[in-house]
C-alpha cells in the first residue's frame, strides 16, 4: 500500500492524502467483520455484501496512489530526480520502523510466529510462492501488501540509479519484463487475475509477476499524465472528470469479478484519484482538514487496526447480522481504539523515522 507521505517542501496534494486516509478506513471496515442486515433488513444485507465487504478494493487504491506519489515527489515534481540512495533511504526509514513495531507487538500478544516467518517479515520478503496475490501471510498479516510495496520501490531505486529523470522509464521495463515477457516465455501466455498468478518457483519472482504490480505503473502514469497536462485542466472537465471517477469506482463495488483486480479495481481507482487531483487543482475542490488528518494517520492506522480488531474479537461474542446495535458498538470497539493506537504510533514511530530518513538522506548526498 503506498503509504507514503508526500513531501510537503515538494508539493502537497491534499486530494491524494483525504484518499489515502478513506481508504484505510475502508479497510477497517471491512477487515472489523462489520455485518448489518437479514431477512428482514435485505438494503443493510446489501449494502454489506456490495459495499462493507468490497473494503479489499482499499488495496488497489492504495497501490494506485504509491505509483502517482512515488513519481511526483522523486521525480516530476523535482527541478532534479531524488538520488537512488536518498530514495532507499527516506523510504526505508518511512516503511520500516512503524511495520517493524506493529509486527513485534503482533507477534508477542496475539499471533505467534516461528523466527523464520518473523525474520521474513521484518525483511519484507513474500514466503509462498503458491499463495497468490498473498504469497504467505507476514507476523502482521497486512504486511503482504507491503512486500508489494518494497519490490516497487527496488525497482524505482534502480531506476533513479540508472536513468536519473528517465527513471520511470526504467520501472516500466522492469515491470514489463516481469509481467509480460517472463510470463509469456515461460508459461505461454499471460493470466489477468491476481488471485491466480504465476507458478515462478521463487516467491519474489511470483510476486514480481502478478498483475497487481502494474497498478503502480498505472499510477506513475497519472502522475506523468498530471505533469504534462495539468496546464490544460479547467474545472467543467475537472468537474466531469470527477464524477465519472467516482461513478465508476462506485460501479466497479458491486461488479463481479476477482477480489483484484487491474482492469476491475485498478482502472477505477486510477479514474477517481484522477478526478480527485483535477479537481483539487481547478479550485473545485477544497478537502477538510479532518479528511486530510486521517491521510496522515493512514499508514499508521492500516497497522494498527489487524492488532485491535483481533484482540476485541477474543474478547467479545459473535455477533448475528441482525444485532445492528451490537455490530456497531463492536465496530466503535475497533475503529476508536485503532484509530488511538495509530495517533501514538504515528507521533513516536513513524515522525521521527521520517525525520531520520531526512538527516540521513540529506548526509549521503
């Protein structure tokens, strides 16, 4: 999931944060179990089926958003590209030290994991080849969408080494490579869905593989698109922009289909953050500061909120469908005390890592 806070020195996209921040919520929701309705309740039964249990789509907008922000603040919103070693450096120290705390306090109180699995963890290295789009699940089970993560900013770092400016280019061969070319010379053709993937005997290469890596490449290419065009933006297209974004990422909820999904769930990501960021940048839009708040508590809180949701599981009863008070006093249970966790994680974790990451990349340039 990018997760990654833009540099505000750069540029601030506070569209982009509001998202992120919806996002993560979305993922409580659904990760929390919340389940309203029955047989004599069928709009709430719907509504959980279509809407609170699609909160996996939070992950595709997640990986959009990685890609348009990773782009815009170490290269196009520069007047030079971040150097490679700057980059691996803020974001490892962005990445790292919140994961790392999270998956130690997992671990210790809730879900005990062999040292090896913990060890794969902390090295965000995927350990099942077999286990498509998961490929194993880390001590802190969300953990395997940062592998994704981590793999994606490998291959922007060897693109800033390499090609400087051009470094998009670089992770568009790489990605090309390993999802079109290796795929089709290996396997003879080439598989849409993430939940089916690549039989690559290497975790790493399976996941390199997956589909789900090009929505990064598709975010990188709305922030280039961004870049190119956002002379040209005037609010009735921002306007229309938007709208369509939405609906179709609305739309894309109760469609069927995969879990995940790059033409399914990717594409209306894209359109909406691409309606959201047009729409900010024509004066259309103004994004509370309560939205914006929550972007920056977004990493923070897709943490925090596997640990919280768990332990009030242990701690209370199952719940049938048709409690609705029941089922919402148990998702306040989950989200008020996540959301907690994530503020003290995010102000004595995650800050001074970013502020590390800063003094140190500052001292290797």
């Amino acid at each position: 999931m990018s997760l990654t806070i833009p540099d505000r020195s750069i540029s601030t996209l506070d569209s982009i944060q509001a998202l992120r921040g919806l996002a993560a919520a979305y993922v409580v929701v659904y990760h929390s179990g919340l389940t309203l309705g029955g047989p004599d309740a069928p709009v709430l039964a719907w509504i959980t089926a279509n809407f609170i249990k699609r909160g996996h789509v939070g992950v595709d907008v997640f990986f959009v958003i990685s890609g348009f922000i990773i782009a815009w603040v170490a290269v196009l919103a520069r007047p030079r590209p971040e150097s490679a070693l700057s980059f691996v450096i803020r974001r490892a120290c962005r990445l790292a030290p919140p994961y790392w705390t999270m998956s130690a306090l997992h671990a210790l109180l809730l879900n005990p994991v062999t040292p090896a699995v913990f060890a794969a963890s902390l090295a965000f290295i995927p350990t099942d080849a077999a286990h498509a789009p998961y490929y194993g699940y880390p001590a802190l089970y969300v953990g395997w969408s940062l592998n994704y993560e981590m793999a994606f900013y490998g291959a922007f770092a060897l693109g800033l080494w390499l090609a400087g400016r051009r470094a998009l280019l670089v992770v568009l061969a790489v990605f090309a490579v390993t999802t079109l070319l290796l795929p089709c010379w290996r396997f003879g053709g080439l598989v849409a869905d993430p939940a089916q993937g690549y039989p690559f005997a290497s975790p790493w290469m399976a996941m390199a593989s997956n589909p789900l890596v090009l929505e990064f490449l598709l975010g990188c290419m709305l922030a280039w698109a961004y870049s190119r065009w956002r002379h040209r933006l005037r609010p009735g297209l921002a306007l229309v922009m938007l709208a369509a974004g939405l609906a179709w990422f609305l739309a894309s909820l109760v469609m069927v289909g995969p879990d995940f999904s790059l033409s399914g769930r990717g594409l209306p990501a894209g359109a909406m953050l691409a309606g959201l960021v047009a729409a900010e940048h024509t004066g259309m839009l103004r994004v509370p500061r309560s939205l914006v708040w929550l972007g920056e508590l977004s990493y923070a809180l897709y943490l925090t909120h596997p640990t919280v949701i768990e332990a009030v599981k242990r701690l209370t009863p199952e719940l049938a469908p048709d409690q609705y008070g029941m089922q919402l006093a148990r998702f306040a249970l989950d989200a008020g005390p996540a959301l907690g966790l994530a503020w003290l994680l995010h102000r004595w974790v995650e800050l001074p890592g970013i502020a590390a990451g800063r003094r140190w990349a500052r001292r290797g340039n």
